[in-house]
C-alpha cells in the first residue's frame, strides 16, 4: 500500500502565499512521477503540474508563473508553493502518484483564498 499525506492548507487573502507538502509512505520503492490536482467546488478535478524524479518540471496554464513544484527525494515529499493566490485558487488539493500500474491519491488539502 501506498499511503500520500497532504498538508499545508488553510485560508489566505487575496495576493498571499501558501506552500502544500505532500509526504508518501508505505510501499512505494522508487516513485517516479508526482503530481498535484485540484478539485473546486462543483467543478471536476483538474491537473495543477507534477514533477519526476529527475526533477523535471510541467505545469497546467492556470499554474504557470505563480505556482511552483518541488520535491525532496530522500524525503519522499513533494511541494506546491503558491504565490499570487486569488479567489479561483479556491479548492481541494491533492497528491498523486502512478506506481505499480495503480494511482494513488491522498485525502487532499482545503485551501481557501478570500477575496
């Protein structure tokens, strides 16, 4: 089992920043590909960016400029740091990871940006 933690959430204005750790445990051997997904209210979850192993970097229109990926490979965490947050930012983040032909989630992370 693989088993993805979320943290770092919370409410924000408008212009301020917040930076999401996703942690993984359990059987996860050497992941390659971690990414970060978004699911706002009453609307379908989209992809935010992700990062492999080797560090390389892609992120969706929406993210490009304000927010950036990171990881820590011997930590097995990876990072979401946003900057310039607005209302529309507003959602429920999350973790994923495909290994062992699975995906995995984690339970996610609020994050709220007022107006």
């Amino acid at each position: 089992q693989v088993q993805l933690v979320e943290s770092g959430g919370g409410l924000v204005q408008a212009g301020g920043s917040l930076r999401l750790s996703c942690a993984a445990s359990g059987s996860i051997g050497s992941i390659n590909v971690m990414a970060w997904y978004r699911q706002a209210p009453g609307e379908q979850r989209e992809w935010v960016g992700g990062i492999t192993s080797g560090g390389n970097l892609k992120y969706a229109d929406a993210a490009k400029g304000r927010f950036t990926i990171s990881r820590d490979n011997a930590k097995n965490t990876v990072y979401l740091q946003m900057n310039s947050l607005n209302p529309e930012d507003t959602a429920v983040y999350y973790c994923y990871t495909p290994l062992y032909g699975k995906g995995y989630w984690g339970k996610g992370t609020l994050v709220t940006v007022s107006s």
